[in-house]
C-alpha cells in the first residue's frame, strides 16, 4: 500500500473500521468528534492530512446525525488539503426511495447522493444497492460490490441438502440467479402484495418448496415483518427449514422479536449497519475482508470485477 494513503473511520465504524485496517495491515487513524451540550457536532483531524487519500469508512444509518457527521468530516478533509476523499459505506440509507410512488413525493435517495456529492467526496466504495437505478444519481465513481462474494462460501459450508434459493420478491430473482450460478439449488420467488412500507396484505409461493432447506436472499432485512411472515408461509408449505442471508441488517421496531417468534431459523446478515449483536438467530458475517480487498484494488489500480 502507497505511504500517502490513511485510513479513517467516523465515531459509528469503529468496530467494522479496525476489522478492514486490520486485513489492511495499516494503521487506523482517528477522528475527534465532539458534541456540544446542545447537541452540535464538531470534528477535527488530529495530524496532517495534506496531499493524502483519505479512505473514509462510516456507518450513516439512522439517526441522522450519523450522516451529518460524514459532512463535517468530509468537510473538514477537503478544507485540509486532502488530496482525494474516498468514501466506504457500506450501506446507503434512503436507498428504498429512489422514484416517486406518488405525486407530491421526494425521492430523497438522490437527496442524500447530491448532498454526499456537495460536500466534496470524490468516490464511493458501498455493499449491494437496494437498486442498481440509485448508481445514476452520482456524478462520482461509485463501487457498489456484491454480497455474493461474501455470503456464497458460508451458504455451502452449511452442506444442506436439497437446497432452494428464495427470492422474496421479483425485484430480486437477478440476485438469486447470481447466487445460483455458484450454488447447486433450486429456486422460487415469492409474490406479495404491499398496502404500505412494512406491511404486506398477501403473499403466494411460485415454485415448489416441499421437503427443501430454503435460503432466502434479499439486500435488507428492517422490521423482519415481511421476511418473518415469508418464512412461516414457506414452512407452512412444506420446507423443511428456512434460513435468510440479508446484507443489511436495519433490524428497527420490533424486528428481535419478529425474528425470536417466527419459524425462521437464522438469519445471517453482514456489519453494514450492526456490528455485533447477541440474539440467537442472528449470525453476523463480517464484511471488513472484502471492504479491505476493494480498497486494496482502488489502492493498486486493480480491477474490482477480478477480486477473488
């Protein structure tokens, strides 16, 4: 790795930030946040960072103060002389409301990539868009990797046999064709029918799941509702487990709970957004080594497509 490069990681990545340093075999540096009694925040570089490429890693899931904190600090890099400023998020909240479902709507997805952008980011390296549409928002580089070098090693070493992949929506059956071209499985995709955000009126099995370990693959697990409701429905048919991969795990409201009273019986789901967690149905695969790789291709110039 080239001597001009520092590694940086805002007050919410510290855990996922000294994972990735540590495949890196480089230094984490720190950033001094401060907030103020009444509730402003305030951030400062400790060192020079003057002619460097700064690799900024940060967590910017709710509250929004986490995403304000990115803006000071990308601020503050580019007021600092910084000779380029890389951003690693690994999840984009808003990523959900990219187009208007209705009139008289925001589509606060390409809010929060002008804003980004605004504050003087050069690139941006973040694990599986919600949408590929979301990329077009950004006039920068933007590296959206995949979960599936991530998650494809863990789902064969559970050796399950009859293995079914589960998309839990059409939106996601390009996703699972991925993951098939590397899993002996079959699949099946499950159509559901939303009155609102978080709440779904129906859903129906397309494909046949009798006497299957189902793997249900999806970019995002919230309240767990909806992936909950899925699980049952499939035992319900016939399955003889379900377990879900999701690369983002928001878990808000009463996900811990949807997840303890359901039938599914894990999820996995990478440190996007909640580095540890003790419940005896989540499994957090960690995803510092391949953040760490993508860094260490922009780094040496190397292709991001050809990371092993």
């Amino acid at each position: 790795m080239e001597n001009n490069i520092k590694i940086y990681s805002t007050s919410t990545a510290r855990v996922l930030s000294e994972r990735i340093a540590s495949h890196l075999g480089m230094p984490l540096h720190h950033i001094h946040c401060e907030k103020f009694s009444d509730g402003e925040l305030f951030v400062r570089f400790n060192e020079s960072v003057r002619g460097q490429t700064v690799f900024l890693i940060a967590k910017i899931n709710m509250p929004y103060e986490n995403i304000f904190e990115l803006l000071l600090t990308v601020d503050a890099a580019r007021r600092s002389s910084a000779r380029e400023v890389v951003l690693v998020l690994p999840y984009l909240p808003h990523s959900r409301q990219e187009r208007r479902d209705n009139q008289r709507t925001s589509i606060s997805s390409r809010i929060i990539a002008d804003i980004i952008q605004q504050m003087g980011a050069d690139r941006i390296i973040t694990l599986d868009l919600h949408t590929n549409a979301i990329e077009g928002f950004y006039k920068i580089p933007l590296d959206p990797l995949s979960s599936l070098k991530l998650f494809v090693g863990h789902i064969k070493s559970l050796n399950l046999p009859d293995l079914c992949l589960c998309s839990p929506d059409f939106g996601g059956i390009k996703r699972i064709k991925q993951y098939k071209k590397h899993v002996d499985a079959e699949m099946v995709v499950i159509n559901k029918e939303r009155l609102k955000a978080n709440q779904v009126a129906h859903m129906e099995i397309i494909g046949d799941v009798t006497g299957k370990n189902i793997i249900i693959v999806d970019d995002l697990v919230d309240t767990a509702g909806t992936l909950c409701k899925a699980a049952d429905l499939l035992m319900e048919h016939g399955a003889r487990s379900v377990r879900a991969y999701c690369t983002h795990g928001v878990l808000s409201g009463p996900a811990l709970d949807n997840l303890m009273n359901s039938r599914l019986e894990k999820l996995y789901m990478a440190d996007t957004v909640v580095a540890e967690l003790n419940h005896p149905k989540v499994e957090i695969v960690t995803c510092a080594e391949l953040l760490a790789r993508a860094i260490e291709h922009l780094v040496t110039n190397k292709s991001l497509s050809q990371m092993g």
